[in-house]
C-alpha cells in the first residue's frame, strides 16, 4: 500500500506583483511566504501584472512563479 499526499490547491488575487522601491519584501517573497504558512502546494495568481520573465523562482522558498 503506498501513502498518499494530499495537494492544497488555491487561487489568490494579487493585484499585482510589480515591487516598489518602499516595500521592504519583494512581492513574490510575501506570496511565497504565506503559501508556505498555509501549505499550499499551487496557487492560481490572477492580475499579477509582472513585467519581463515568464518564469522565475523565489529563491529559498521552492516556489516557481509561471
């Protein structure tokens, strides 16, 4: 018999994930973050407006944003 892992799934509102030059955590840093407190293997962003890459990783965190 082999063990099964339950994925969370989730979708989140962003708004946006282009960083300010006030905020002290990049964007993506803080979403990671809080997937990880809430143990979501893979969230839905929507309205990320991000400029530039496609693909990136938060490093640290073992997230890809795609």
């Amino acid at each position: 018999m082999t063990s099964r892992k339950m994925m969370r799934l989730a979708a989140w509102n962003v708004q946006t994930l282009l960083d300010n030059d006030d905020r002290l955590e990049r964007r993506t840093a803080t979403i990671a973050r809080e997937m990880e407190r809430y143990n979501i293997d893979i969230a839905a962003l929507s309205e990320t407006r991000l400029c530039g890459s496609t693909q990136f990783e938060e490093v640290g965190a073992g997230y890809t944003f795609l």
